[in-house]
C-alpha cells in the first residue's frame, strides 16, 4: 500500500483498492460515464487506474495517459496497466476491435450472456454489464467477477460474447 500523490490523507493497493486515513476504511468506486471506476478525495473525483499508476509504475517518459492493457476498465491492477501516449492508447484500442474506426470513438463489441447455474439454458441476453447490473440489481462487479473466476452471480453463470 502507498499513500496516494494526488491526496496523502488516502492510499492505494496495487489491485486498486483506496483507503481513506481520514474514515479509517477502503472506498466503494463507482463507474464514470465511459465504465472506470472513480473515487472521491475530498470533492475530487480520480480514476483508480491512475491513481494505481501514479503509485506503483514508473513513468520515464513522463506520459499521460493509463492503458489497460487487457482492455477491462474494471482491472486496475497495477499487472494490467502501463503509461502510454494518446495514440499508443487508440491505437491498443483499435487492435483489440474496441474501437468504431468510421466514428473514431469507443465502441464496446461485447454483449454479456446470463445462463443458468441448475440446467445451463440461456436466461435472457443483455447489450451489456451495465443493462445486466441494472435490471437484476448487482453491481457491474459482481458480474465481472462471476465470469473472470467462472463463478455466479444471482445464482447464473455469465459468459462474453463479441458481437461481428
């Protein structure tokens, strides 16, 4: 754990987790608009992969921008991140076929199957963690993790497909 850069009164682990010395407990991260998770220090609202970054990866080059390298906005640990140029960045985007080339913005191509645990049918199809997390109440989380460690969540197993 490394007090934070930004704000010394919080911490950071190198899996993201930001402890608060002024309440004495980790944050519960939630979601910005594009799906990282951000915490609030004291009015200001930081993403955790750059608070991991700022904390446990050097930055020679002095660059500004955190990519993942797995291209998950939900693993922030520090294994999984690296300082890049802009381009670097759309660039990873763009071979990893996160990225709508006619638009030049940010296009998701994965839809989230929900599956039953007892018999294995398929339960219904989501556009999406965050529409899955909303309709059945859990948090992008727990349905991240249930189909990172093949495990359930609200008793189904989840699974990823890309859309062509």
């Amino acid at each position: 754990m490394k007090r934070c850069k930004f704000n010394e009164n919080y911490s950071i682990e190198r899996d993201g987790r930001v402890y608060s010395h002024l309440v004495k407990r980790y944050l519960k991260p939630t979601l910005n608009t594009q799906g990282y998770p951000i915490v609030n220090m004291q009015g200001k609202r930081k993403g955790v992969h750059t608070l991991v970054a700022e904390a446990f990866i050097d930055n020679p080059r002095e660059l500004n921008e955190v990519n993942h390298i797995d291209n998950n906005p939900l693993n922030s640990h520090e294994d999984n991140l690296e300082w890049c140029t802009h381009q670097e960045n759309m660039n990873h985007s763009a071979k990893q076929n996160r990225m709508d080339k006619v638009k030049g913005k940010e296009a998701w191509r994965t839809k989230w199957i929900v599956r039953s645990f007892i018999d294995g049918v398929m339960i219904k199809e989501y556009h999406g963690m965050y529409e899955a997390s909303r309709d059945l109440g859990v948090s992008v989380q727990s349905i991240y993790q249930a189909i990172k460690n093949g495990g359930r969540c609200k008793k189904m197993h989840w699974t990823k497909i890309m859309i062509e």
